[in-house]
C-alpha cells in the first residue's frame, strides 16, 4: 500500500540519526523489523513507538562510539607522551592566550553596563571648530544644556560635573573624586542605589542640595558597611551632607576613561543645585558633561541633525561675540568609552588568532606525523571493516581530547596572564579592573577548543584516514601514506614561519616605537618631585594665595637637600590644559590663534631642568603696574617669529600688552608623542591659581621628601592635602603605559609564535630524518661525508624556512600598512625590522634543523639497513 | 583487482593470501587490546538491562531472528514490552561485543523451510547462558529477600 511504503521510506530517512557504522551494519534489518510491524499493529502505535525509540537509541548508539573513542584516544595518548605533551603545551599556549584577550574583550565590549539600555544614551559635546585647540569632546556650558531642555529627540537630558571634593575626616584631609549632578541624573541613566534612594529632582534646587549618595567603596571603607549608614553625615568642602543613598558595586560613574579626560572612579554624587545666574549667563562659567536618552525610534543621526538645528539658532543668542561658533556633537555613549580601546582590542585580538592558527597547524603537524606512523593500525582496521567515516572520527576524537585537555590547561594560563596585566595596568582601558574569567569566557574557551580541535584535527584524519590498503599490505612498511601528507606538512610549516614573521615583526616595529617614545626629548627632567595642591574655600583672593605659596616655599626651600622649589598652573603631563587668544603686536592676525598659557615662578622651570635658549627669566616679583614680563616656548618663537630677534616683542593676551623676555625649550604636555604646541608663561605670583603643581628638585630621597613636604603642607592649613606626589618618571611612565603594554603583549605573543613555529619545524626534521633512515645510512655507506648529509637535512628545513619568510614579509608589508597608526617614529616598512626579523628568524631555524641533521650524521649504516 | 578500487570487500576473503595477512597483524595487534574480554566473568556483566535479559531469554531454546525475538519478549510480556527496532539492534550489538550471542553463518542457519534469507539469526553462546543463569539466580534472590518480609507473592 502507498501509504505503507511512505511510512518506511520515512524511517528509512530516520535511520540517518544514527552512526553510519551501525546503519550499514542492521539498517536493512530494522527496516524489516518496522515493515513486519506495520503489518500486524496499528500504524500509529507503531510510529509512537518508533520516534522516541530512534531519539534514545540513536544518541545512545552515537554516545558509544564516542566512549569507545574516548578509551581508545586516552590509550593512544598514554602510548606517546612525548607527541601528547608537545600537543597539550601548544594548545595551552593558543587557546591560554586566547582565552585572556577575549575576557578582556568580555569585560570592555561585551559585559552589560550598569545602567539601564546603555545604548539608547548619548553624550552632547560642544567643540568649536573655530578653534583648533578646543578637543571635541567639550563639555556643553551650563546656558547650552538649559537651552536644549526643548527638543523632540530625547526622553531625557541630564548634565553632571565631575571634581574632586575635600573630606574631614576625624581631623584628617582627604580628596575624594565626585560629581555634582543634575537632579535627574540617576533616572536618566536608570540606575538604582542598593541603599536608600538616589538624587532627586527635588534635591537639585539651591538651599536643597545638602544631600549625598555614596558609592559601595566609600561605604564599605569610611562606614564599614553599616546597613545604619543613611541619615549620617559627610563634611564636603566645609559643607555638611547627609547620605540618602549606597549605590551598588558597579557603578562608579563616571570612571577612569568614561570620556576623554574622565578622572578617577566616582565616590559620591551631590545635586548641582545651580543659581539662576549660573544656567543662563555664559560668563558665569560652568559646565557639565551632558548625557541624552534617545526617544524610542530615534537614531543618533536624527538626534544629531535636531540638536544641530538647536545649537545653530542659540549659538549667537547666549554666546558672547568672540566665542561663537559652538556645535553640537552627538555620541554614543558606549562608543566614546570603549572608541580609544577598540583599535587596541582589534590588534590583540589579531594577534592572539595569528597565535592559535600557529598553535592549531603546529598539532595538526604532529598528529599528521603520528598518523604515518599508524599507518599499519589503519590498514588493519580498515581490512577488519572498520569504515573511513568510523576511522575519522576516531582521529577526530582524539584530536577533541587533546583540544579539550589543551583547553583547560590554557584557562590556567589564561589566569596567570591576567594578573600580570592588571598589575601591569594598560592604562586607559575602561572597567578593566572588572577582568574576570566567568561563565562567558569559559564557555568561550570551550567553545574555542572544540573548533581549534576540529580545525587541526580534519586535515590529518581525512589523509590518515585514506589508506591505499593494497599498496599497504604490498609493501607492508611505512610508505603507505608518507607521500601525500608530506606535502601538507611542508605547507603548514611554511604557514608558521610566515604568521610567525608578521607577529614578530609586528612587535619588532612597536618595540622600535616604544624606544623611540622613551627617548623623546621632553624638554624636563624626569627626577623632578612634583605634587598638586588645591584651594577651595577661604582662598578666594589673590593676596591669600600669594600668602599661602610664599610661606610655602619659604618652608619648603628651607628642607635638607632642596635645591629649587617651584609652581607652576599645569603641569606637563597632568592632563590640565590651559589655552588663551594671542594677538601679536605688528603682526595681522592670524584666525584665532590659540596657544598654551601656564602661569609659572623662575624656580619652576630651575627644579623642572626646562633650559633657558634665549634671554632671561621674568622677574617673579614684578609690581602689578609694571608692564608685564613674559616667557615663550622655542615652538612659539619658531611660529611667530621665525626671522625676527623674539626678544622684546609685544603682544596681547587678554586685554594686556606683555614684553617677550626670554625663550625656554619645548615641553611635551599632554602626551609624549604629541609635539609641543606654542606655549607662553606668565610670572605665578602675579596671578596665583587655586589648583597648582609644586615642583621641587633635590638631591634627597623622593619618598623621605614628600612626607617632610606634606607635614609642611599640613602645618600651613590641615584642609589642603597634598595630591598625586610622585615623580616626572612616574608621569612618564603612566604616560606610556598603553603603549608599553601594547609592545609587550604583541612582543609575548611573538615570542610565543616564533617558538611554537620551531618546535614544529624541528619536530619535521626529526620526522624526516626517520623516515629517510635509509637512505641517509646507504649514502654514508656509500662514503658521503658527514657535511653532505648535514647539508641534506639542513637545506630542506631552510628551504621551508626561507618559502615562509618570502610570505611573511609580504603579508608584513601589506598588514603593517593598515597598523600605521600604532607607530610612532618608525615607518611601517622600517628596514631595520624587516631585515631583523627574517634574520633571527633564518637563526633559530638552523639551530631547530642541526639538531636532527647532526643525528642524521651519527646514523650507522648497518643498522639503518636493518631498519626498514 | 586493481589497485585503484578501495580493496576493503574483497582483499580478504578466506583462502587468499590477504586473508591470512590480515589475520596475521589482527593476531600479532589486536590480541592484546581483546584480551580483556576473555576475562570477562558473568558477573561483571550484571545487572542486565531488562531488554538484554529478556531478549538472552527468547534466544533461550532456539536460534531466532530480530523479528522474532520482538515477538517473543512482546508474548512473554503480555505486550507490556515492545523492542524497537533501534533499541533490538543497539542491544544486540553490545551483546554481540561482549559474547552473549553470536550471529549465525550460513551453514548453521535453521531449516530451509522458515528460512528467510534476508534475515540474521541469533544464537546464544555458552557465556551467554551463563549470564542469563546468574542474572536470574540474582532476580530470585532479591525477590526471596523480599517474599520474607511478605513483599512478594508466596510461592504458589
């Protein structure tokens, strides 16, 4: 009947559940068994039968080969624990560093932030595109946020000003960072505290502000997480707050490269409580960081083309004439924090898949070196019966075991490298304290483990598994496959030693950069001692000020081995920017023109070691009616003066003429790798800055210097607490830190790949001389000398080598190229690194071929006669 | 035949010389790695499934084929258990692997007359007998454990 022959031709179908071995073996006899079924029972009870009859025995029939595989692979792997710990240490090495760059990744890219729809928020900056100096991300002044609040493209828009807040604590000082933020700060960011409850908008009017939410770690360090914490108080700036709210763990925003420029995790938030004045006066000053939620349906580019629309009609409206010219910047809030990092994740991640494919055809390698030794194992398996797909698998299986054996091994490694790296500290990689190896990442690792074990292990079963058993059983020795697979073999090694160059000299062009980075000139000198100090309340004059610093570096200057004590507005390095108009007298000017401008003391650029070029320091004490002193930066000269003496040039900055004095050389400010800009200086003590560096150079112990300084600085006022001491060394290397940690990662990886690629290119020479034992016994029977047959075996490996080099150094040339970006003083296609490399490389491989060519030598013809 | 085609049905039929080749390397290999089996007590083996016990019992008295054992077992049980095919042949596979039962060559298959050629037969082995004993020795003893604490029939 039709409907009887559809129903087995159905179970026909379902039989290719099952493994084929099996199918092939009783499928014929269980369509039978379902035919004679059908006859005598009801066919519906025989397909409620059937179908979880299939489900069940079929897995089950799967699950016991997989065992059987499994008992066999663990034997195989126990029979030669030289291959098995070759093997395993390379997967660890792949799969290990894998595993680390991608919780890196997972901790940056993927791991939810701890607000509510990240991706619906926005920040607004303000750039300038008048003027150059001005970054991108500027944050909007207060008029501008209060003139946005009417638009159609957000459901909310909030602001906040990260500082830095001076809390007593039982007598002691201590400087904490925060933000005072506008009242609906929380919701737009629809976070919640763990405690109590967040700001609100009605705490952000003035004379309600008195309020504050604390983070998990200042709980946990100032109150010992006493669950009785709300209703205490805190002393802020001279200020008394009463905490309303824990926040949980998580969020400390903003934190450590939140935005460009973003400071220290946060540790409490108070309302911003502004003054009428503040929210519609441009001159007042102030400005807050300003986050959006985007409406639903709303993308970034329309919101970007409204706030545009907005910022274009308001600009000439609340801007004073000679400031105009704001836009508005829309941004996706997870791009701006994890934008600077992801070309950085990238290369990693590059880097530590060039390393696992390394790693995967360096196991392939072996296994397929293992497989023309079971040569004889396959011909007998398959003259039992066995078929090439059960013969496959089992390669295969014990490839999984060997990948997955690797794995763990490679999560240990995993581990390990990433306590180096958070003690190494990156430098601007966002939550990268939150590091972890989680469910995810170990998912991951496994999931990487079965691919790399499949990847490596297809290639040697599908050839192992193609056994000529004729010719085998022909010739009954070792030949029966070495032929085909020693062309692949070759390919993969050649594959090595090319990936292992791009790798290699990828890190030999950051090491060159990173060399070149530490010798920059700086223009300072790196053992300078230098610390920051700020005023708040109680110093609102000049004269005070002026009092406070003379008495300071009275004091200070008095200290054992102190030679020069200085001030300075920013320091290099300090990420404090300063920049003002110039107008140069008999000179047209130039469109806006922009420089730095610090306010220093002449013992400032003493203690720094920054060199007078041209005439001499303003005098520090020059009277307020005098016309004013002031020094240029070789840069500034070089700018504005380049044919002209720059002594005693005229020009205005603001609304007074200063007289040019002298010149000093350049300063790196903001980055090592940064040119200096044009800088002017003005005499400090004729405009005093509440925020300012003290630096002091001596011939004493840095660390026995700063306690002395601080007790100076405690003695004077016990509210100013001395922040961030340390060295111009410590700047630096903070400075460098991404880059360094970049070279070394992309150097560790190399090495790793260069050392991977030699144990494969040894392991085939050693291979290789086996196989070819007697041949290389009938030359030396027949006389070749010892040099011939050394010539033999090291020219092959060179031969490779050198075919591995030629792909290497192209694929270098067109990688580089894109990397461009990375380098700092050294073109991609640096001569140095491409002959460095391809040498060292050509170095370590005729050491990993002499060793199995110098066995090859010692072979006794007699017994390898006997051999095969 | 050349040596092109894959060899695999043909290279060692009995008589040949590649027929005692191969037996050659399956003696000189292969022994080790099966020795274990012959070690095998009945014990080792046991509890059964209730599948596998069942179908040792119908292979009991006569050599059967698949069909015929679902039959049996589905009798015996009063239809209460009913082989599918998957099943039937997943555990005789395994009983085959350990020596329960062997598969019949030609020569030794029942009569001609409820012959069907395209069927395999199945007979039980001597440890194959033993197992079957000692699994049932096992069941009796537990259920007379349990007649003392009148948990089971008395015997009729």
């Amino acid at each position: 009947m039709a409907w009887r022959r559809s129903a087995v031709r159905i179970y026909r179908a379902l039989l290719f559940a099952y493994p084929a071995e099996f199918r092939h073996e009783y499928g014929s006899e269980m369509v039978q068994l379902f035919e004679d079924r059908l006859q005598s029972e009801p066919a519906l009870r025989v397909w409620l039968d059937t179908l979880p009859d299939v489900a069940s025995s079929a897995l089950k029939e799967h699950l016991h080969i997989l065992a059987a595989g499994l008992v066999y692979g663990a034997r195989m792997i126990r029979k030669s624990p030289a291959f098995t710990l070759v093997a395993l240490f390379a997967m660890a090495l792949g799969i290990g560093a894998t595993t680390a760059v991608f919780s890196l990744i997972n901790a940056v890219l993927i791991r939810s932030l701890p607000y509510g729809d990240p991706e619906r928020l926005v920040y607004i900056w303000t750039p300038n595109p008048r003027f150059k100096e001005i970054p991108l991300e500027m944050a909007p002044s207060h008029p501008d946020f209060y003139a946005w609040q009417n638009n159609q493209s957000f459901s909310d828009l909030t602001m906040f000003s990260p500082g830095s807040f001076r809390m007593l604590d039982g007598g002691q000082v201590q400087r904490i960072s925060g933000a005072e933020v506008a009242g609906n700060f929380f919701s737009t960011l629809r976070a919640r505290p763990l405690l109590g409850r967040a700001i609100e908008p009605e705490d952000d009017r003035p004379g309600h502000q008195h309020v504050v939410v604390i983070s998990d770690v200042l709980w946990r360090s100032r109150f010992s997480s006493a669950p009785n914490v709300l209703g205490n108080t805190l002393h802020l700036n001279r200020e008394i707050y009463t905490i309303v709210g824990v926040m949980p763990p998580k969020f400390r925003y903003p934190g450590r490269a939140d935005f460009p420029d973003s400071g220290d995790a946060t540790d409490l938030w108070i309302p911003a409580a502004l003054a009428p004045v503040q929210k519609s006066d441009f001159n007042a000053g102030g400005d807050g960081v300003t986050i959006g939620r985007l409406k639903p349906g709303v993308s970034v580019k329309q919101a970007q083309a409204e706030m545009s629309g907005i910022e274009a009609r308001i600009d000439p409206i609340i801007h004073p004439a000679e400031w105009r010219g704001w836009v508005a910047l829309v941004r996706p809030f997870i791009d701006t924090a994890i934008g600077p990092v992801r070309p950085l994740l990238w290369l990693l991640m590059g880097a530590v898949s060039l390393v696992l494919l390394i790693a995967c055809s360096n196991v392939a390698n072996l296994l397929l070196a293992r497989a023309a030794g079971r040569v004889h194992e396959m011909g007998v398996r398959t003259a039992l019966g066995a078929e090439r797909v059960r013969l496959v698998r089992q390669m295969l299986t014990e490839a999984l075991v060997l990948a997955l054996g690797g794995g763990m091994l490679g999560i240990l490694i995993a581990y390990a490298a990433l306590r180096v790296v958070l003690r190494v500290q990156p430098g601007n990689i966002p939550r990268l304290d939150e590091t972890s190896l989680d469910a995810r990442v170990l998912l991951f690792t496994v999931g990487a483990s079965l691919l790399t074990g499949l990847g490596f292990g297809l290639l040697p079963a599908l050839a192992a598994s193609r056994v000529n058993l004729n010719s085998l059983l022909k010739q009954g020795g070792n030949k029966g496959v070495a032929g085909t697979s020693n062309s692949l073999r070759n390919g993969l090694i050649v594959t090595q030693v090319a990936l292992s160059v791009i790798l290699l000299a990828g890190a030999g062009l950051l090491i060159r950069s990173y060399l070149k980075v530490q010798s920059v000139d700086t223009g300072f000198a790196p053992s300078t001692l230098t610390m920051n100090l700020t005023m708040d309340e109680g110093y609102e004059t000049p004269q005070k000020l002026d009092h406070y610093f003379r008495s300071l570096i009275g004091q200070v200057k008095q200290l054992p081995g102190v030679e020069h004590a200085g001030l300075v507005s920013a320091l290099p390095l300090s990420h404090r920017e300063s920049i003002s108009k110039v107008e140069i007298k008999g000179h047209t000017v130039k469109k806006d023109q922009m420089v730095d401008d610090r306010a220093a003391t002449t013992a400032y650029f003493e203690s720094m070691g920054i060199q007078l070029l041209e005439g001499r320091f303003f005098a520090d004490e020059a009277p307020h009616d005098h016309p004013a002193e002031m020094m240029v930066s070789q840069s500034f000269a070089k700018l504005y003066f380049p044919r002209e003496t720059v002594i005693g040039q005229q020009f205005r900055s603001g609304d007074q003429w200063h007289t040019i004095v002298g010149v000093v050389a350049d300063v790196r400010h903001s980055s090592l790798e940064e040119s200096p800009r044009p800088t002017v200086y003005s005499p400090f003590m004729q405009r005093p800055d509440n925020h300012s560096y003290l630096t002091v150079r001596s011939t004493g112990a840095p660390d026995q210097l700063i306690s002395s300084i601080a007790k100076i600085v405690r003695g004077l006022d016990p509210t100013i607490a001395p922040q961030h001491p340390g060295t111009m060394r410590q700047l630096m290397s903070e400075a460098t830190s991404a880059r360094r940690f970049q070279t070394v990662a992309l150097s560790v990886f190399a090495a790793v790949a260069v050392f991977l690629a030699l144990v494969g290119l040894y392991g085939l020479m050693a291979y290789a001389v086996k196989q070819r034992t007697a041949e290389i016994g009938i030359r030396i029977a027949l006389g070749a000398p010892a040099a011939r047959v050394l010539a033999l075996i090291v020219g092959k490996g060179l031969a490779l080598v050198t075919a591995g080099l030629v792909f290497g150094l192209a694929g270098t040339l067109a990688l580089t190229r894109l990397g461009a970006s990375w380098l700092y003083g050294v073109s991609p296609a640096d001569p140095l690194t491409l002959i460095a490399v391809p040498l060292l490389i050509l170095t370590v491989a005729l050491v990993a071929c002499l060793i199995p060519a110098w066995k090859a030598t010692r072979i006794d013809p007699v017994t390898a006669l006997c051999y095969d | 035949m050349t040596g092109d085609q894959h060899p695999q049905y043909t290279a060692y039929e009995k008589g040949t010389p590649r027929y005692y080749i191969a037996r050659h390397y399956i003696v000189m290999r292969y022994t080790s790695n099966v020795k274990h089996l012959q070690d095998l007590t009945p014990s080792d083996l046991l509890p059964l499934t209730p599948q596998v016990f069942h179908i040792l019992v119908a292979l009991a008295d006569r050599d059967q084929h698949g069909y015929c054992i679902m039959q049996d077992v589905a009798e015996r049980t009063g239809g209460s258990m009913r082989l599918s095919p998957g099943t039937l042949y997943g555990s005789i596979k395994r009983m085959l692997e350990q020596g329960l039962i062997v598969e019949l060559r030609d020569k030794d298959r029942p009569d001609a007359r409820d012959d069907d050629e395209r069927r395999r037969y199945y007979r039980l082995t001597p440890f194959g007998r033993k197992v079957v004993k000692a699994e049932a020795a096992r069941l009796s003893e537990m259920v007379e454990q349990a007649r003392v604490y009148g948990l089971a029939p008395k015997r009729g």
